[in-house]
C-alpha cells in the first residue's frame, strides 16, 4: 500500500524550511534556504518552488495529499494572500495560488502561531488533548488553541494575540501602542529591556559587567544570585503567568504548553507560570489543566504546516 504525505512550508523572515511528512509527523525530506527576502517577492517565491521541487525529488508526487504553508501575519488566510509582513517582500500577495497551480494540489496558508499551534496539537506535547492552548514567549508573546479538535482563528482570524491582554493598567507602553500589555511585561524583550535600564542605572547588579545586556544575561545573572536580575525575572514570569492564567480561566483547556525563547532558562518559567495559575485561576479548572514545554522546538514551523494540511484535508 502506497504511504500518503503533505508537504508543510515555513516561511520565515530569514530561512524558508519546507519538507515531506508522513501523516504521522515523520520528515522524509527536507530542504532549507535563506529567504533573501531583499531580493523581492518574485525571487522569494522562486526559493519556495525551488525548495518543493528538492524536496519532492525521492517522493511520488501522486501520494501526495495537499500543501500547507506557515507564515508572519497579518493574512487573509481565506483567500490565501500575505496581506503585509514586516521581514518579508510580500504586499498583498497571494502566495497559495502559484503552489496550486503548479502542484494541482489543495494548498492552505496560516499564520506561524497557529500553525506551531497545530503541530504541538498533533505531533507534540498537546497529541490525544480536544482543548490546547499554546502560547510562546519569545520576542514577543502570541498563541493559538484548539477547541474541540479544531484551530480557533476567530472573526478576522487573529484570535489569541495573547500578548496584547493588558495586564497591568498604566503599565509601560508596547509596540502596538497600548500600555500594559502581557508583551511589554512578560516577554523576551521586557527582560532584555529591564536588565538594560537596570545596568545603565545606579543598581547594584552584576549585569554592568556586560557590555550588552540580552534576555540570556538577566536569566544567568538571576540563576547566579544576582537580586536585581532575579527581581526582573520574577516579575516578568509573573506577568507572562498572569497572561496564562486569564487563558486558562477563559478557555478551560486540558493543556497549556509554552514554547519560545523564554522557556531556555528552565524550570523556573513553568514553576512561575503554575503558581500564578494555581493563585489565579478557579479551583475546578486549574486542577484540570497541565501546563507542559512545547517539544517541536525548531521544528514546529514545518510540522505545523503540515498539521494544517492534514487538518484540511481530513
């Protein structure tokens, strides 16, 4: 019996990583490429096709099912047009249709957040859950869920912007223009911001021994003792689990796992998180709910491409 497989895309900013998947999540090929997004639409589209061609040359293109692409928002996911995305060349670009045309195969695009949900949800720390929200604390904060077995986009299909819940009123002001949000408090950057501010100030901490403050620094510094470094750990991992916990409160969910950059420095994010999740949420649901590291890791992109085109196509 011929074996059946998608092919998942994950376009990103600086690398497109496309492979074959089984529908069990196994990569049978793979192919990676700079995205070279300066050299404009048209080329990177080019890299894509090229990165299909690679990966399709030891699968039966005949036991192939359906194509799914992961990519910076914002979209419109319906039409499968890259509306804008601020580290790729792409306007108003339906990306969905030259793959379609090419492959003669059902193609669906989303945005990386809801497709590292998927893949969490199928192949990862959330498989056998029906409710799973999936949050990732890097750069910035973001998310997706699946409720009932089925990605929730919402409305506009931007559902889960977690990282634009305020959580804390007058709180500093973030990239999208609010004050107070759980990204302008809990995320990578609010660490890396605070450890600099700190360092540059009259504070007594070992972060002046750096001649650049990052995230990871403030992380070392804390784990080694330093009491301002730990102070803004403590603080921002206590946003990031207040952000958590209003989740859980809202969407009651089997699992929560947390993926990104901030989930390095250990176990000290998931014991923060837990505590605020044990303080702040009702009893019934938090006793309910597991709170679990994503385990895709670099990964999650391309499976949860894949994810989505199985998901579609079942």
């Amino acid at each position: 019996m011929s074996k059946d497989y998608v092919i998942g895309i994950d376009l990103g900013g600086t690398k497109i990583y496309t492979a074959v998947v089984d529908l069990e999540g196994n990569i049978i090929s793979e192919e990676t490429v700079a995205t070279n997004a300066a050299e404009g639409e048209q080329a990177v589209l080019n890299r894509i096709l090229g990165t299909v061609e690679t990966v399709l040359k030891n699968v039966d293109i005949s036991n192939v099912k359906a194509i799914g692409i992961g990519s910076p928002g914002p979209l419109d996911v319906k039409n499968g047009i890259i509306v804008n995305s601020a580290n790729l060349p792409f306007k108003n670009f339906n990306i969905v249709q030259p793959l379609k045309e090419k492959y003669k195969l059902p193609t669906f695009l989303d945005n990386d957040a809801n497709v590292a949900t998927l893949g969490e949800f199928m192949f990862g720390a959330g498989k056998g859950t029906e409710n799973m929200v999936f949050v990732t604390a890097s750069t910035g904060i973001g998310g997706g869920a699946v409720l009932n077995g089925k990605l929730y986009r919402g409305n506009t299909a931007n559902a889960l912007e977690i990282g634009h819940m305020t959580v804390m009123v007058d709180g500093p002001r973030c990239g999208c223009g609010n004050a107070g949000c759980a990204e302008a408090l809990g995320s990578g950057t609010a660490i890396m911001k605070r450890g600099r501010d700190a360092a540059s100030s009259n504070a007594n901490t070992t972060l002046k021994n750096y001649s650049e403050v990052t995230s990871k620094e403030v992380f070392e510094e804390a784990a080694k003792g330093d009491r301002v470094s730990k102070e803004i750990v403590n603080t921002a991992l206590s946003y990031l689990g207040i952000a958590v916990a209003n989740i859980v409160n809202i969407f009651d969910p089997e699992k929560v796992v947390v993926g990104g950059g901030v989930t390095n420095a250990g176990q000290i994010v998931f014991d923060k998180i837990q505590e605020e999740v044990d303080n702040r949420c009702l009893k019934a649901i938090s006793e309910n709910c597991v709170i679990e590291k994503a385990v895709l890791g670099g990964k999650a992109g391309v499976l949860g491409a894949a994810a989505l085109a199985i998901m579609e196509i079942k």
